[in-house]
C-alpha cells in the first residue's frame, strides 16, 4: 500500500517504535565515555541519525500525498 494513502496511525506507530530505537541507541551513546569504545559510539550515533532521517522522511511523504489530496 502506498505510504501516501496511509492511515495517521500507522505513523504514529511508527514514530513510537522508532524513537523507542533512538532513545536506546542515544543510551548506548551515552552511557560510556566515547574513548573505550569510538566504533561503537559512531555506529550508535548514526543508527540514531539515519532513523530519524527515515521516519522525517516518510512522514514527508505521507504529508505531501495529503497535500496533493487536499486534505
């Protein structure tokens, strides 16, 4: 199904279980100082980047069908 024609729900989902991700891989981060472990911190940091990036950019998308809609 097209993610234009999406429900609002389904993002909300979305948005929940990933920032349920990045809040645990920002913990990780966090949680230790970045000199024991650079690789991990890096991969930590961009896993949290990269997902936030997806879901803006989905939810771009979904917003742009609405708008073409006239929702």
């Amino acid at each position: 199904m097209a993610i234009r024609k999406w429900h609002s729900g389904k993002l909300i989902i979305l948005w929940a279980w990933g920032s349920i991700a990045v809040a645990l891989a920002l913990t990780g981060f966090l949680s230790s100082p970045v000199k024991d472990a650079p690789a991990q911190h890096l991969v930590e940091f961009i896993f949290a980047l990269l997902a936030l990036f997806a879901l803006s950019a989905i939810t771009w998308h979904w917003l742009g069908g609405r708008e073409s809609d006239g929702k």
